[in-house]
C-alpha cells in the first residue's frame, strides 16, 4: 500500500510540470490572439477613419449627379405652345409689355429647339426667334425682322447681348444641357422656404458671357429655385428666380413667373407664362429658317 501510495504520489510529481506547459503555451497563444485581435481592431480604425476620404464624393462629381437627376426628370414632353408676355422695367420702374407665343420641340441627345413669335406691341410684331439648342457644339439661333425683312443670324460671339431689349440674353433662352457646364457641389441652403443644393457651373463654352452661374435647386422635386450669374470680370451681374410653379401631365414642372435682374443697371424683366399646352404635335418641320417669315 505505501509503495502503491508512493507511486501515485511520484506519477502526480510527473504531471505538474505537463500541464504547467500546457497552461503556459494556452496563455502564450491567448496572448498570440490577443495581438493578433488587436492588430486587427486597429486596422479596422485606420480603415474607418480613411474610407470615407476614399469613397465620400467629391463636389465636382456631387454636383454632376444633380445636374443628371434634373435634367433625368424633366425628359419625355414632347413637344409644348405657350402664350407669354415679357414685362421690361428699366431703372426707374417704367414698364413695357410684350405680348409672344413660345413653341418647343424636345431633341433626344441634344438640345431643344424653341420659335418664339412676338404679336404685341406693333412695333415688334412679326419679329421671330429660332432656337436650336446644342449639347455640345455651338448653339444656333436666328432673329427674323419684319421691318428689314431679313434673317439675321446670332453669332456665337454675339450671344452674351440682351435679347429684344429685355435682360435676358441670347445665352439665357438655351435649353439645360448637362454637356455645356463643370460642375460644384458647393453647400445646402433654404430657398423659398425649401431645402436646396447650391451647386456651381462653369460654362465650357469660350464665348459665354459668364465665368460662373450658382444655381439653387430644391431637393424634393429637382426644381430650379434661382441662379446667380457672374460676368467675365467675375462680379456678379444677374439674378434669376422662378416662381408659381406648375405640374403638367403629372410629371413636369414648370414656373410660371421668371424674374431676372440686372444689378449693374437696375433694370428688370419678368417673363410670364398665361397658358401652357403639352403634346401638341409640333414635328421638326415646323423649326427651320423658312418657319420664321411665314410665323404668324
């Protein structure tokens, strides 16, 4: 018995130092994943402080994305006959009226083409516009006289002048393209009470007369709220708002008051829309050169 005693005494003697070895290589690789976890959590930090420097978008493609979204949802309307009238004030408030018809032609890739026909006062009635708006090459417009009859042709030079007396300019009566500006998605503002993106485009054109426009577009519906425009010296010379805006066919707003003013000259115009028809079946036929002397 005491040597049987003995034995399980020694062979217990035996085991210690086993499982000794055995606890140590169990916390030497406990600390091993230790390491290795943290190793991991802190690579997983890093990862998260620098992927939204890698991923976030920049303002020039954030400003392209909501250039495509207006210009996406605002696709499909065929064709359109308005009836309009262009209010001029000058400096001190005196007021002129006159009295047009606008018809518009959607273009699928590339810009629209537009006839505007001026019917009051006497003294420009007859006179027609002609519009063909480009993505990409220059627009071409044409001004038919009934005083000289004879089409005149609008420079690419010459597009930055005041259309009939107005503070529009040839410039301004072109159709959104996404293809004529860069863009910057600059900040959020409140316009009109709703929230909108500022975003700033820079025409690409050589010849615009402006360096930049910053355009306010709410964010519920991709409708322009108002747009700055600085001249070729970079001072700011305009300031366009749309107001009253209206859906058509569901789908489609349009405002139904402009306002542009000039804030070198103190003189303003309004352009206002009365009427309003969409699908009209206006066809390519009736934009050219000869449509503008047979306009009536």
């Amino acid at each position: 018995m005491n040597m049987l005693a003995r034995n399980k005494k020694n062979l217990g003697r035996l085991s210690l130092p086993k499982l000794s070895l055995a606890r140590l290589s169990l916390a030497r690789l406990s600390l091993a994943r230790l390491s290795l976890s943290n190793l991991l959590m802190l690579a997983t930090l890093v990862s998260g402080l620098s992927t939204p420097l890698a991923t976030a978008q920049t303002g020039e493609e954030k400003g392209l994305a909501q250039a495509k979204e207006r210009k996406a949802r605002d696709i499909g309307w065929g064709d359109s006959v308005a009836k309009t009238s262009m209010v001029l004030r000058n400096k001190k408030g005196d007021e002129a009226t006159r009295k047009m018809r606008l018809k518009s032609l959607e273009v699928l890739d590339d810009g629209d083409k537009g006839l505007t026909i001026f019917d009051q006062p006497r003294d420009v009635k007859g006179t027609a516009f002609l519009n063909f708006s480009h993505a990409i090459k220059p627009d071409e417009q044409w001004l038919f006289l009934p005083a000289l009859k004879r089409v005149k042709r609008i420079s690419s030079r010459n597009k930055s002048g005041p259309f009939m007396g107005s503070e529009f300019s040839y410039e301004d009566l072109s159709s959104f393209e996404i293809e004529k500006y860069n863009y910057n998605y600059l900040r959020d503002e409140t316009v009109n009470g709703l929230d909108c993106f500022v975003v700033e485009q820079t025409p690409n054109d050589k010849y615009s007369g402006y360096t930049k426009l910053l355009v306010w577009t709410d964010k519920e519906h991709y409708r322009v709220q108002k747009i700055e425009f600085y001249d070729r010296k970079r001072s700011l010379l305009k300031t366009l708002t749309f107001n009253d805006y209206k859906q058509y066919l569901n789908k489609y707003w349009r405002s139904q008051k402009l306002s542009m003013i000039n804030h070198q000259t103190g003189k303003s115009t309004d352009f206002i829309t009365h009427e309003l028809s969409f699908k009209t079946g206006l066809t390519d036929k009736d934009f050219n050169k000869a449509s503008l002397k047979r306009a009536r």
